[in-house]
C-alpha cells in the first residue's frame, strides 16, 4: 500500500501528526473518517499523484498520529484544534494555500478548516457528511441506532474507552460492515490496523474525547457560526452514498446539497451529481470513481454546475 509515497512524523505544535506524501502539483489533503485511519485513501491516493501533491494525514488521536491531554470541555479534540494541526502542517510542508476533502470525521474537520482559515483553503470536498449542528437538530432513533458512534462514544469515560480496547475488532466489524458497505472492500490487514488503533487506551480515548467534542463544542462552533453569517467561501463538493442514509434521512430538507447550500456560497454534487456508489466507506469500495470524482472538481477552473 502507498508505494512512491514517503512517510513522516511532523510536529504540528499541539499534536505530532502522521502522514504520507508523494506526486507534484497543487497540494491536496486526504482526511480521513472513523474507524479509518488515513489507510483508507489507500486505492484512491495513488490515482491522484500525477496531478496533485497528495498529503494523507492521521487526524489527532487517531491512527499513528499522537494523542494530545484532553481537557474537561474537550476542547482539544474539538475539530477546531484538530484544523489548527492541519493549517500548521500544511505551512511546514510549505504550502501556502492548498484543497481538502475529507470523509466522514475527516469531512467535519475539512470544512472547520475552511471555516476558520478561509485564506488557505482553495476548494473543499466532503464525503457522506452533512454539517454537525444539522446532524444533531435533526437527530432521532435512525442516528441513536444506526449511527451508534455519535452516542456511545460521546458517553462519559471510561464507559466507551472500555468498550472500545475490549472489544475493537467487533467495533471495526460492526462499522464497516453495517452503513451499506461491502466487507469484502475491506482486506484483513487493513481492518487489523483500523482495529490495532483502537486497542491502544490513549488512541480510544481521543477518539471518544472527538465525539464528546463533536456533541458539544463542534455543534456550539457551527451554532455561532450559523447566528454570525460565516460561510465557506471557497468552491466546494458534497459526495455521498447513493444508498446511504445521507440520501434518504435529509430527503424531506431537499437532501445533503440544500443542507449545504445553508452554509457554502460554492457548492455542487459535481456534474455527475453527489450520489456514488457503495455505501458510507465508498472511498474504500470504489475508489477509481471516488479518484475520479475528486481528480475532476480539484483539477476543474472556475464554478461548477450545480
């Protein structure tokens, strides 16, 4: 996996933060979601070199990157420190301004970046996400059930630590086999490494302490963002699951684009439109359309189609 590509710890001033580079062009950011690590871009990184300076990065608390002391409101795994890591690795890896998308998790702390650095990102894509403060306005038994995560996890500690070192493998299982996708996507030893993360007792911690964060402060930062009329400036793209929840819990509010639209001056579901293939972890089952997709808005000029 990620051959040609150069690996590095880089010292982000809060956190230490693991990535993998490679190719030449414009710089482009691969954030990745839960319980992935950034080995899930792992089929669809390679595709994108030949045009791109492709930078897969761990978020904080997951994955090889480190795990910072969190602190009693959770602020440190707010996704608005977890954007600061971000802007400050981009700067010392010497880009200036550069593109992001992100899935899932990676998704929320993609667009807090272009929230709260609007000078620095130039076009954002996320995947099968709709902003936080809409998830949780709009929550009811179909999350609480089906997306487990955002309750269980956000629960106070040690509850969901425990459960999470004890039991890491049926936690990956359970995920990547029940939001529509296919485990066959999924090769063991990239469910091993998914699931190795987890067992570590300061890797499940920061990563209930996100989701404590995602159920407070994420939502208060969104919150006033929304009552102060911030919005993403920059050229934006929304993908999601074809048959995921996504396209059918948000039908009724006009689906994720009008969601969106709420909050972006510049976004589109692409000139293929934003529904793909496979499930929630459609990078992972499809990822030369994913490539594809992202490859044709990153490297496109001037507004897309609505």
């Amino acid at each position: 996996m990620f051959g040609g590509f150069e690996s590095a710890e880089v010292d982000t001033g809060a956190a230490r933060t693991f990535i993998r580079t490679a190719g030449s062009g414009p710089a482009l950011l691969l954030l990745h979601g839960f319980p992935e690590t950034h080995l899930m871009w792992r089929d669809v990184a390679p595709k994108l070199i030949d045009r791109f300076s492709v930078v897969c990065a761990d978020l904080r608390g997951y994955g090889k990157s480190s795990c910072p002391p969190s602190d009693p409101d959770h602020a440190p795994y707010a996704k608005r420190a977890m954007a600061a890591d971000l802007a400050a690795l981009m700067t010392k890896l010497g880009f200036v301004r550069f593109m992001v998308a992100g899935h899932d998790r990676g998704g929320r702390v993609a667009y807090r970046l272009a929230l709260d650095h609007p000078d620095r990102v130039e076009k954002l894509a996320v995947l099968d996400i709709v902003p936080t403060a809409d998830v949780w306005d709009r929550a009811d038994a179909r999350l609480a059930l089906g997306y487990w995560p955002w309750s269980l996890l956000a629960q106070a500690e040690p509850l969901p630590e425990t459960i999470m070192t004890a039991a890491a493998d049926a936690i990956v299982d359970s995920a990547l086999a029940g939001w529509g996708s296919s485990p066959a996507a999924f090769p063991d030893e990239v469910r091993q490494a998914y699931a190795e993360a987890l067992r570590d007792p300061a890797h499940a911690h920061a990563i209930c302490e996100e989701y404590r964060a995602a159920a407070t402060l994420d939502r208060e930062h969104d919150q006033a963002d929304r009552k102060a009329g911030r919005r993403i400036g920059c050229p934006m793209l929304a993908l999601w699951s074809g048959h995921g929840a996504l396209a059918e819990w948000y039908a009724r509010e006009g689906g994720p684009l009008a969601l969106w639209r709420e909050w972006a001056d510049d976004v589109s579901g692409g000139v293929s439109g934003g529904t793909m293939p496979g499930g929630h972890f459609f990078p992972e089952e499809a990822p030369a359309e994913t490539a594809a997709r992202l490859g044709e808005f990153f490297a496109a000029t001037g507004r897309r189609p609505g």
